[in-house]
C-alpha cells in the first residue's frame, strides 16, 4: 500500500507514513479496499519534495556508460563509414538495415560482374561507364550508411528504441 498524500511505500499492514505521519485509514477504509485506497484527491500530490528522490533528470543517461541508451547500444558513424568504404552493404547491416545490405553486398558486385560480362562482348568503352556507376553507387551508399548512422543515433537517444 501507498500512502494517500505522499506515495511512499507503506506495506500492507501500515497505517502511517513513516515519511509524513499520514493516518492513511482515517476515513475509515481497510488497507486492501481496492483502487480507491491509494486514490488522494489532494491537489498537492505530487509537490512533496520527498518523493521519488531517485528520479532521474535526464532520461536518457544510462546506468551501462555514455554508448548505451537503454539497453541499446548507439552505433558509430565512424565504423559504419569505414565498413561501407571496404564492402558495399556492410555499413547498412551494421546499422541493422540487414536486408539493403545483404542486397548491396551480393547483388551490386553480382550486377557489375554480369554487366561486363555482356559488355566486354557488345563495346569495352560501355564497361568503363558500368564502373564509373558502381564508384558512384559505391559512394553513395557509404555516405547513405555515415547519415543512417547519425539518424539511428538520434532517433536512439530522443525514444528509447532503434528506429529500425
């Protein structure tokens, strides 16, 4: 049970508070009467400065260090470039868009493979052109995991939760 002015936890069986002397059965209600119980009408509720000493100001700190917001872990934007910047896709699974980066990974290198196969038997000049979009495509998407990396992390420590 709680008492009825303060919130303090006064077990079942207490009758005041140990924290404001409250007589919590003075209207002459049980200690296990229901809801109505803890109800307290008193618009002063909430402006003891006693209650709940332990809450935190900042909601988003947390106990495990400054990489964690909650139990999730804020990803770096530094490793998701570099990933990227070594295979297409790796940013992308890192930052837990697995499905575009196991695309990015498999299809891309697969794409420019069977485009030159065909090219190198239509115009060598064409092959050039598919490797300048892959370059293109290359930096596109390393630049795209570097601000995915940022966004997760922002969205991390504004709601708690990854946003993908």
């Amino acid at each position: 049970m709680f008492c009825k002015k303060c919130g303090n936890d006064i077990g079942d069986s207490g009758r005041f508070c140990s924290k404001c002397g409250t007589d919590n059965m003075s209207d002459g209600s049980s200690a296990n009467s229901g809801y109505g119980s803890n109800y307290n009408s008193n618009p002063n509720y909430n402006q003891n400065q006693n209650y709940n000493q332990n809450y935190n100001a900042n909601p988003n700190a947390s106990a495990y260090g400054g990489d964690y917001v909650g139990a999730y872990k804020k990803k770096s934007v530094g490793l998701a470039a570099v990933l990227s910047f070594l295979f297409i896709g790796l940013g992308q699974i890192y930052i837990g868009k697995i499905v575009l980066g196991l695309m990015l990974l498999i299809g891309a290198p697969v794409l420019v493979f069977v485009l030159s196969l065909a090219l190198v038997l239509i115009s060598p000049m064409l092959l050039f052109v598919v490797y300048i979009l892959y370059f293109v495509l290359w930096l596109y998407f390393l630049f795209q995991a570097y601000k995915d990396a940022q966004r997760y992390n922002e969205v991390l420590v504004n709601t708690g939760h990854p946003p993908w």
